[in-house]
C-alpha cells in the first residue's frame, strides 16, 4: 500500500521529473504514472524515459520502468522512482495515494479530481484551486513562476515559449509533416543555424538560430504535422542539456511548498476539531 510519504506524479517529462527530484530530495517517495509512447522532448532529464530505456538517472537519481504495482512499490523500498504505465491511473482506484500532483502540462485538465487523493495539486494552466484540484502551481516565467495558488487559476497558456537569450518562438522545432523522425544532430549538439538536426520522412528540419540542442524527441518516434520535436538553447552551454531547468526547479519548490501548506492546513483542522468535540 501506499504511504502518505509517497507522492504520486501523474506524468514524467522534464517538468515532473524536476517536482520528483525536488520532492525526492525533501525525504518524499515519489512514483510516476506515464503513457505508453511519451512524447518527450528533453529526454536526458526526464523520468518517462525509463518507458523506452528501461532505467534513466537524472541527477543521481534513478527512474525504472516497472511492470506491475507490485514492482513499483518495491522499487519504492529502494529508494528508486519507479515509472509505470497506467495513462487513466487504474492502479490507484483501490491504493488511492495520499499525495497527486498532475504535471502532464495539457494545458487542460485529463481527468484529476479532488476525490483521487487527500492532497491534490495541478501544475500550470487548466486547473482551478478549490474545484478540481487543492492547489496549482504556476509554470508561466515571470514573477510568479513557481507561486501556490489556493483559489483560481494559474495564467493562460499564450503558445509562445518562455524567451531564452533573446529568442521564443524560435528555440522550438516542429515537424512539417506526419511521419518517422530520424535524429541528425541529438541532444548536447553544438549547431548553427540553418543546420539540419533531423528528418521526418525525407523532409530535413532546419534550425532557425545557432545554439545547442537541448531537447530532441526519441529516434523513431511516429509524429504528428505540427509537433513539437526538438528545442534549442541560444546559450550553447552543454553540461545545461543534462540538468534540470531554472524553471523546473522553482516549479518543484512551489509544489513542496503546496503540499507542505496542505499538510499543515489540514493538521491544524483536525486539531480545531478535536479542541472544539
């Protein structure tokens, strides 16, 4: 069973991964539920990986694939973060976790509720705090970045990457057309612009600024016209291709402190209510 030290983390992706690592270093155990085929685009520092390699480290920290509930709690004993493949979270509907954090970044909500968990928290936009979800993260770069809210919502999604070196739109690359994506120039690649980093189906995809490349998605993987495949980083420093992001540090720190908040919150009521009995 699960225990109320273990947070469950619905999706694995570079953000999730940072909220696990953080979550993992403050004493939590954490367990990742993911989809079959993750689109993941910084692969190098994303749990859902293991989906594809079977065990990934980011940080030090070890993700595995596990193939049953069963595994995943045990792998949980060994201080690992174990990733199982359950995208309508069928595992949990008689182990109901205590802590849920929904960090697939849908831009909208895929299906969690309040009654999943006795804590719940939704990152970034298409979540309201204290409708479906205890609280949300914003994940929108600014001021805010990182901020609990504990009413309403965080900011909309505008669809215009967060500005790096002084480049948005940009940094990301999207496919041209449906098809298999071959990888040319992989993550942790120094490129100039104009160079071809990949091809889907015969079609080269170019990048429009020098840099590196700091996210790719998998070799092979079957995408979509208009996709998003790869990312790049005016500032061409290597060794950032492999670390976990600014912004997913200061996301994973607002979800600590969320269900820091919620675990407090609702100790003080039951001590309200056992004073006034």
């Amino acid at each position: 069973m699960l225990d109320k030290r273990t947070v469950v983390i619905r999706g694995g992706g570079d953000m999730a991964t940072g909220i696990a690592c953080r979550l993992f270093n403050a004493g939590f155990k954490v367990l990742i539920a993911e989809i079959s085929e993750p689109s993941v685009i910084r692969r190098k520092v994303s749990f859902a990986q293991s989906v594809y390699e079977k065990e990934v480290f980011v940080e030090g920290i070890c993700g595995r694939l596990a193939a049953s509930m069963g595994e995943a709690l045990a792998l949980l004993e060994r201080n690992v973060i174990p990733v199982i493949v359950d995208k309508d979270m069928s595992n949990f509907k008689n182990n109901k976790p205590f802590i849920l954090v929904d960090a697939i970044l849908a831009k909208r909500n895929l299906g969690t509720s309040l009654d999943m968990a006795s804590i719940v928290i939704g990152v970034g936009p298409g979540f309201t705090a204290g409708l479906d979800v205890d609280a949300v993260v914003e994940t929108k770069r600014g001021h805010d970045l990182g901020k609990v809210i504990l009413r309403g919502t965080a900011i909309p999604d505008t669809g215009i990457p967060g500005n790096i070196g002084g480049y948005s739109i940009e940094r990301v690359l999207k496919s041209p057309k449906a098809g298999t994506l071959r990888i040319v120039r992989d993550i942790g690649s120094i490129i100039e612009q104009g160079d071809i980093i990949a091809v889907v189906d015969g079609t080269e995809i170019k990048t429009r600024i020098s840099g590196v490349v700091r996210g790719m998605i998998q070799e092979g993987y079957e995408v979509h016209e208009n996709m998003k495949i790869a990312d790049v980083d005016p500032r061409a420093v290597v060794g950032s291709c492999f670390s976990i992001s600014d912004k997913a540090r200061s996301v994973g720190g607002g979800v600590l402190e969320a269900i820091l908040y919620l675990e407090n919150k609702s100790k003080r009521e039951n001590f309200i209510e056992l004073a006034l009995a």
